[in-house]
C-alpha cells in the first residue's frame, strides 16, 4: 500500500524543497511542480511532491491519515 502525505513547503532551492509538518521536515523533488512556492502546501510520495493542495485539504488529508494511524494503533494493541 502506497501513502501520499501533505507538506507544507518551507523552502525551495532549484528543483529541491524542504517541506514540514508537525516539526518534521523532510527534502522533496518539485519536477513535477514548477510553479509551487514557499508556504503553499504538497501532497508528497517517494519524495516527490506529486499535487498542490490548499491548506484546508491538507489538513482534511492529515486528519484522515491520523484517523487510520488511530484506528490501527488500536488494532495492533489489542492483538499484543
């Protein structure tokens, strides 16, 4: 199973970015976002941002990973 993640994006230096989220940052490609500035947010896979999102979706898409990551948190503790 594949899993995209948002990010917002903290800094730009040619095709290479920093994203953030949560205080976590992490290096991404832009290749395929030529026009994505700082403060705007990503959706991320393999370390390519792959969409531009708008912070409401972004934050909607993060809710529902966390969701997930709940709901299976929950899962493997009862299973242990």
């Amino acid at each position: 199973m594949c899993l995209a993640v948002p990010l917002k994006i903290v800094s730009i230096e040619g095709k290479n970015a920093q994203g953030e989220i949560d205080g976590i940052k992490r290096k991404i490609r832009i290749d395929f976002l030529p026009r994505i500035s700082i403060g705007e947010y990503v959706l991320v896979h393999a370390g390519f941002a792959i969409e531009k999102l708008t912070a409401k979706a972004a934050e909607d898409n993060l809710k529902a990973i966390r969701e997930v990551e709940d709901a299976l948190s929950g899962y493997v503790q009862r299973k242990a």
